[in-house]
C-alpha cells in the first residue's frame, strides 16, 4: 500500500467530523458552519499537528488532533444543552462508519424496538420489578443478534435478577455490571442500550460514560469561553459572532479584550441595532475598515430587515481591502433571519449564564459594589434583605429547569429585575420607620418580577415563593431557606460583603429540589425533561428512511403495516339514539358535540391512512401532508395533520391510537347507558364543556343561576370499578392523576410523595354543585386541573390557559402555599 492510501484513514475521519457539523444546522439556526471554513481548519491542524518519525504515528496524530481540534473549535459556538449532543454524533458517526455499530443498533436507540402488536401480545409475563414499556423494550432488544436470545431469561433468573434490580435502584447505574455472558459479550453501545431501557432517565449520563469510554475525558469537558483564542483565529474579513442566550452579557469580556489589545476608548465602536440604525452601522463599518478599529453591533435579531443589507457588505469586504486590525463583532439572539453567508464564514462563541443556585448567587453578588452594599441607614436589615433576594432570584431562575413541575411557562427573568428590586429595597427601608414587608412583597413578586409573569398560576407560585424570603423571620441569624437547613441567611457577625460571598461559596455544588419548594422526585422530571430534549433533537437530524440490512423490513413496509394496524383498532364512528331539540338535557348537548368531533377525527384518519398507503403503493402522489405522517410514522409521533384535529396530548403514537379507542369506547358506553355512574374527563376534547353542562343541568333543575354555582369537590375511598350509585346531583369523574405528591387514602388527603413516584391516579371524585354562599374551602389546596403535563397553553378570553380545565379544592393540613411550591396539579393524562 502507498503512503497516500495509507492517509485515507485521515479524509475518513474529516468526512465523519464534517457531515456531523453540517447536521447541526438542524438543532439551531445559528450552527451553520461551510465547507470552506472546515478545509481552513482542517489544513491547518495538519499544519500544526506533531510530525512523529513513524507513518503509523502521524496517522494517529492527526486523527486525534482534527477529532479534538473540531471539538472544541466547533463547541464555543454551541449551547451547553448541544454540546453532548455534538460529541455523541461524533462518537456515533465514527462506530458507524467503522462497522462497531449497525444501523438495526442505532435505530433501536432513537426509535425503539420494532415489535409489532401480535409479536407484544405473545410475550413472555412480565417480571414484577419491571414495567411493561421496560419488557417490551427488552425483547425487542433481543432481535439485535442471537447473542441476546437469552436476555428475557436472564431477568427471570433468581441470581441474574438481583443485579437487573440493582441497575433499576442505583443512582449511578453505570457503575453496576451487567450480569455474564452480556457483561463481557456485549459491545460498549449495546451495553449502553440495555442501561437505556432500564434507566432512561439517566440517559445523558450514560451517553457521557458511553463517549469517555470510546473518545477521552476531554469529549464531555465544555471547552472554557475564551474570546482571547477566538480573536487570535480571526481576520480582518472574519466576523466574530456572539450567539446570545437569555441572561447572559459577553460585552464585558470584549471590553477587557480590548482594553488589552489597545482598540478601547475610540477605536472601540458599540451600535445596538434596532430602526432606523442601519445607515449609521453601515458608516461604522466603513470607518473601522478603513482605520483598522473594531465595529461591534449589537442585537442584530432586532434588525431582521437589515441583515440583507450586512450580508452585502460582508461579500464586499475583499474589495474594501480593510486593515488587518479591524475586528467586526456582532452579538445576535438565534435567529432564522440572520445571513447564512456571514454565519458561515464567522467564527461563533456561546456565554451562558451560570447554572446552579451557588454560581446564581455568586454572579449577583460580583456585580453588588461595596459602596452599593454599605450606603444604607439601616446596614443590618438591607444586607439580610439583600441576601432574600438575591436568593429569590436565584431560586426562581433555577427552578425553570424542573420543567411544567417548576413554572408553567418558563420566563426570561433579567438582572435588571434584581437591581429594581435591590433599589425598592433600599428606599422603602429608609423612607419607612419599619421594615414594610407587605410592601416589598407586592413590588417584588407582582410588580418587578411579576411583571413578566402571564400565567395566574405562575403568579400564585411567584407571591407563594417570596414569601418565604421577605419575612420578619428572616433577620433572625438561624432563619432557613430549605428544610434541611442547608441553606441558611448569613449570621449578623458575617455581613460584610466578602465574608457573604465567602459564606455563598460553601453552598454544595448541586441543588436539592426541596430548596426550590419541591419534592426529591423533582429530581426525576428534570432529568426526564433533558433526555426528552435530548431524543427529540436527535430525530431532528436522523434521516427518515434508513435501512440496514437486506432482512430487515423496510420503512415503507413499517409503514404501510402500521397503518393496517391503527385501521384495524379503529371502530365504526359513533352514533347517537337520541335526537338533539329543545327539550334536550345540557349533558346531551355536550355529548353529541363530543360524538361530532371523535366521528370527525376517526374519519380524517380513515381517509389519512388510505391515501397513505395508496402513496406508498405509488398509486398517488405523496403529498407534503403524507410526507409529514409517513415521517411521524417512522418516528412513532402522532401526525401533525391529526393534531390539528384532535385533542391535546403528548402520547406517542402507539398509545395514542390505544387511548383514542379507549376515548371512543367510552363515548360508546355512555351512549348505550345514558347516564353513566362516573365520567372518564380526561375522554373528552372539552371537558369544560362538560362541566358547564353538569352545572346547567343542576341550575335547572333547582332554578339557580348558574353564575352563583361552584362544585364542591370531594374525594371518594374507591376507584371507577368500584362506583355503586349515580349521585343525585352533580356527576362522578374519574381519569385524573396527580403530580407533584399523592393522595393519601387512608387519611382522605394530601400527602408528600413516595419515592420515584411522580404520578399517581385519584379516586373517583363527586363534584357537588354547591352555591358560592354555601361554600367554604378552608382547609383545602385550590389545585388546577390541566389536559396535559405541559401545563402551559394558549391564554383564552377566560384569563386561563387553554390547558386549565378548573380548580379541585383537596383536602389538607398542610398549607396551600406548601402544595404551591411543590408545583402540585392534576392532569388528566400522562405522557406515554
């Protein structure tokens, strides 16, 4: 072999690394990177790159230096969240090309088994200690190859089942071993997949475990921002691009640097875009090139109509011939609207605000002067008062990223909503002879930060939360802000500003959910949340017809078999014996309008599926429509084009299908029985349509205005098997689950939550129509029923979110604001 085919390996590894850049375009608008800048670095790295004595060894050299150098030249334009993802697909792609990994593999790990529903239905029992989704998982994994035909056995076996159920309890299941012979026959991705099915919640630990393994601590390390590194990589023709994201302020960096390299002052020129600021960027520019000074412009995601405009200046810049000293920088939120071009040739750089409450805290406080922190008449209360709050920004910034469970609508907080508050702070204390609690609770929580706040639940929790920091009991030097006293208000003798933060940098490196309010199971949804977030961009990128091997069924015949599938379950449509008039009861209103609607759903998916599969079969032309549902199909999403007609739900498609004819079944029930003894709420599209029509009914017959009704909940002691009687008044419900604690049946209340247990089902529930004058809800949590897990919705002219469906006054000794800090609520349905 000559040398030259010997350096194939190396165009190999450049090709892995570039496919893999090019995708990242997919995840955010602003990952646009072009052939010509990858050559550019690719040379160089060869340039520079250590030249041993041995062929062999320069190979090796400059296949690891490109895998770095690409790493981290590519990550300081990245976000954080993307950076795992970047160093998987690069460790993935390799194995792929590499044979290490098949595609049957890979498919199973973005998509899941292939089973279909007569191979699910001949499974084996299922083990006690697993759940269904976990053994269908499993058995589908047993396809991937002969070597795992005896993997259900395995978690049947006494002694292999003891190590299967350490990897389901231990917190770092990574560190268990698999049970022989998988221990030692598996490769490192099917090992990865075994853990993925058992503990998917820790998937983006293991993918860390996955990628130290196979490319080198360095690989899951973030690179440190370094805008000096960025600068000495760039030209007089290079824009460097600061991608922005919420909270986060890079121009003092670029002040520093500029202030080190000589271009501050005057040859240092700042312009925030926005209207009418073109002409005068255009200027800024000319000059800078001309007189070698850096231009930056600011905001540019605020000059949408202009960005054309930049990007002719950019293809000119050649002709302008600018002086090597001049830097363009410009700082820009994601934005389709920014010129590829410009991104392309530009060099990219991410500053993300700190994460975790200590480096919270310690960011507000670096920004806090001496002369800021002792210029008050009253030092002792401003400086604990001053902690509480810097706290509270810390904990309601923190707290987002506990999802729905956290804030049901995740809102971009400011530094500046601190310095207002730390500004009303000072002056109340010094205007006012007392501190003005009341007052500083209303301006903080409703009015600076609530300010930004559009959600009425979100403003109970707001208020709720402040609470705890903006109290009298919070000057006392043993006051805590968690129950495990973990976090506690500086004593009076540790109040100088050093010794606060100081006192800041004790603080554990990882946050306990309970100081945010909520539960440890929190814990849980968090990392839930991220490994959603993490799948779902990883089938952004994934082409939608791969195949593997010639014995694997194709996509088009996965396809077309799933669609058999779903109009084999669907049942005829739904008809009503009774005819709708005058004389009809609400109920029945209600219901012909929910059978109006599942009968339209049904049939657009008939049609759907039909013309689906006639596309498949080269019988049509396969529409954009189609195209979309045949992709939803192979990434087991329910299709956009039955969304848009049906009702909320986050369910993949195969339970979908599987609780819409369950939805249908019950329509069918309450058709045939006419008054059913409980009503599944969660069946219908509008289940506040229902209860309208439940208070209507009980308005009528006792002639109340129906503006004067409420419903009385109470919790029943049996389940929907176990309803005897139709009440009186007002119906039973039942479908709801509750997250964020359980319902304690022995004591008929609220309780906190059992370990891992992040759901559970209510009893069945009488809503009692009651007059507003009769009810008293003392000693109840007002909890807001939602359609689904996600919380947010759409604001309707009803104030309320889309999603809400109504408050349940439950049972408690507990105080509501308690509940409302643990971000308890009901759901009518989960999520798988």
């Amino acid at each position: 072999m000559c040398i030259r085919d010997r350096y194939r390996v190396v165009a190999k590894r450049g090709s892995d690394l570039y496919f893999v850049i090019a995708d990242l375009a997919l995840i955010d608008p602003m990952y646009q990177y072009s052939l010509e800048y990858f050559i550019k670095l690719f040379k160089r790295r060869l340039e520079v790159s250590d030249h041993p004595d041995s062929t062999a060894r320069r190979i090796d050299t400059i296949i690891a230096d490109i895998t770095e150098a690409f790493y981290v030249n590519i990550c300081r334009g990245l976000f954080e969240k993307d950076k795992v993802i970047y160093s998987f697909l690069i460790a993935v792609k390799i194995m792929l090309n590499n044979g290490l990994i098949s595609l049957k593999e890979w498919n199973f790990y973005i998509r899941g088994p292939t089973l279909d529903k007569k191979e699910i239905e001949h499974l084996p029992p299922c083990p006690s200690y697993l759940s269904e989704k976990m053994w269908i998982d499993i058995n589908g994994f047993m396809k991937l190859g002969p070597e795992f035909a005896t993997l259900a056995k395995s978690f049947e076996s006494t002694g292999d089942s003891l190590i299967w159920r350490e990897i389901l309890d231990n917190p770092n299941p990574w560190e268990v071993e698999l049970p022989p012979p998988f221990k030692n026959d598996a490769t490192e991705f099917q090992k990865l997949l075994l853990y993925k099915i058992l503990r998917e919640e820790r998937l983006i630990m293991l993918n860390k475990m996955f990628i130290r393994t196979y490319l080198g601590d360095k690989f899951i390390e973030s690179p440190p921002f370094d805008l000096k590194a960025a600068y000495g990589d760039s030209a007089a023709t290079t824009p460097i691009i600061f991608v922005l994201s919420p909270g986060a302020d890079p121009i003092p960096y670029l002040y520093n640097l500029a202030k080190e390299k000589g271009m501050d002052g005057p040859r240092l020129k700042m312009l925030s875009l926005g209207q009418g600021q073109g002409e005068k960027a255009e200027e800024a520019i000319r000059t800078g090139r001309r007189n070698g000074d850096w231009v930056c412009l600011q905001n540019c995601h605020l000059a949408a109509t202009w960005m054309s405009d930049l990007e002719k200046i950019q293809e000119q810049q050649i002709e302008a011939d600018p002086s090597p000293e001049y830097r363009l920088w410009l700082t820009s939120m994601p934005t389709t609207r920014f010129p590829v071009p410009v991104l392309q040739s530009g060099i990219k750089l991410t500053n993300e605000p700190p994460k975790g409450l200590k480096a919270n805290l310690l960011r507000t406080y670096q920004d806090v002067s001496e002369d800021q922190y002792e210029n008050c008449l009253k030092p002792f209360e401003y400086k604990k008062l001053l902690f509480s709050l810097a706290f509270f920004h810390a904990v309601i910034l923190e707290r987002r990223k506990f999802g729905a469970i956290g804030w049901n609508i995740p809102y971009e907080w400011m530094n500046s909503d601190f310095v207002t508050s730390q500004a009303q702070v000072k002056m109340y204390l010094e205007e006012q002879p007392e501190v003005p609690y009341v007052a500083l609770n209303v301006l903080v929580s409703e009015i600076n930060y609530g300010g930004r706040v559009t959600d009425d639940k979100d403003v109970r929790l707001i208020k709720g939360i402040l609470e705890k920091y903006f109290n009298p009991e919070v000057l006392s030097d043993n006051y805590a802000f968690s129950g495990n006293k973990t976090y506690v208000s500086p004593p009076k003798h540790a109040l100088l500003l050093q010794d606060v933060k100081n006192y800041i940098s004790s603080f554990p490196l990882d946050d306990d959910p309970e100081v945010f309010g909520l539960h440890s199971n929190a814990n849980i949804t968090f990392q839930q949340k991220n490994v959603s977030e993490f799948m779902d961009t990883l089938l952004i990128i994934q082409p939608k017809a791969s195949g593997g091997s010639s014995d694997e069924v194709s996509p088009d015949d996965l396809v077309f078999a799933l669609a058999d599938e779903i109009k084999r379950k669907l049942p005829d449509s739904l008809i009503t014996k009774t005819k709708i008039d005058k004389n009809s009861s609400s109920l029945q209103v209600f219901r012909a309008q929910e059978v109006s609607r599942f009968n339209a759903l049904a049939g657009l998916m008939r049609k759907s599926l039909d013309e689906l599969q006639k596309a498949i079969r080269g019988l049509v032309v396969m529409s954009s429509d189609l195209e979309k549902m045949y992709n939803s199909f192979i990434d087991k999403k329910v299709p956009i084009l039955w969304e848009n007609v049906a009702y909320p739900s986050l369910k993949p498609l195969g339970s979908w299908v599987d609780d819409l004819v369950m939805r249908l079944e019950f329509m069918r029930e309450w058709i045939e029985l006419e008054v059913p003894k409980s009503y599944w709420i969660s069946a219908f599209f509008f289940p506040q349509g229902f209860l309208t029509a439940s208070l209507q009914m009980y308005a009528r017959k006792t002639l109340t205005p129906i503006d004067t009704l409420v419903f009385r909940t109470e919790v029943k002691h049996f389940h929907k098997n176990n309803v005897e009687v139709v009440p009186d008044d007002g119906v039973n419900i039942h479908g709801i689950f509750v997250q964020g604690c359980k319902w304690d049946e022995s004591r008929g209340q609220l309780g906190e939550s059992d370990k891992g247990a992040l759901f559970v089902e209510m009893p069945v529930i009488w809503l009692q129509p009651v007059t507003i004058d009769n009810y008293n809800d003392a000693g109840h949590y007002k909890c807001p029923l939602y359609k689904t897990s996600r919380r947010a919705g759409t604001l309707s002219t009803t104030g309320h979110s889309t999603n809400f469906v109504l408050y349940l006054d439950l049972k408690s000794e507990e105080s509501p604001t308690h509940w409302v800090r643990r971000g308890v609520a009901l759901l009518c349905q989960l999520d798988d």
